[in-house]
C-alpha cells in the first residue's frame, strides 16, 4: 500500500524560512504543520475507505500515519494501515486473480483516487499550516 503525493513549489517557502530562521526552528514547524496535515489526511481517508467498505469499516479504522522522517532529505509522514485487514488492503486497492481470473478489490482504486484528488488541497494545506505556525 504505497501511494506517494509530491508537494511542488514549497521549496520557496522554505527557503525563505531557512533565511530567517535557524534549522532547528524551521525544521520544528514543518514537523508541526506536516503532523497537524497527516491527522487530516488520515480522517479524510478513513471517510473515504468507509465509504467504499461500508459492510463493515475495519479497514478504515486502521488507517494511521507515522512520524516524520528526514531519512531521504526530504520530511516526509508515511500512512498505513495498522487495523485487522492491513494484510488485505492492497487487495482491495489493486484487486488479485485467482485462476486466471482477475477478480476487482471492493474498493478498487481508493486510494489512488485519494491521493490523486487531494494533491493540489494537500500542498495548499501545508502552506496554510506553515504560514500559521510562523505568525
């Protein structure tokens, strides 16, 4: 279950965040507003999945996201599944063959969907986020 939304144009703002801050600072605040986002994407998604898995919700009630991580250079919070079906969610995303005979998820492309819709309202977000926690 790994889908990746890249944030384009930020770089700017940090940048400038950068110049008028030290690292620490800086790097203190975008936890802050990456964490604050990761807590909406995960109750928007959960909403989402419940939608498509109405029978009965397990899969979207393991939805969670991590810490942010800096190991790549880049600060990024990592979403997953931690609920009984964590085993079974790609399943529902990409749907399996069985025989020969490919058989569609219940919730076929979700997330795919998810992340594709949220993409320009994500970056928008952490904007907002970044510019609230400096004033």
């Amino acid at each position: 279950m790994s889908a990746t939304m890249e944030v384009r144009g930020l770089n700017e703002l940090l940048a400038k965040l950068d110049q008028k801050f030290a690292k620490a600072k800086v790097d203190q605040v975008v936890n802050k507003a990456l964490r604050t986002e990761a807590g909406t994407e995960v109750d928007e998604l959960s909403g989402a999945l419940r939608a498509a898995y109405a029978d009965t919700g397990i899969s979207a009630e393991g939805v969670t996201h991590g810490n942010v991580s800096r190991s790549s250079g880049v600060p990024i919070i990592k979403m997953g599944n931690s609920g009984e079906h964590w085993r079974l969610i790609h399943l529902n995303e990409f749907g399996y063959t069985e025989d020969g005979v490919y058989h569609p998820g219940a919730g076929n492309g979700v997330m795919t969907k998810f992340v594709e819709n949220q993409a320009q309202e994500y970056k928008n977000r952490i904007a907002n986020n970044l510019e609230e926690l400096l004033l």
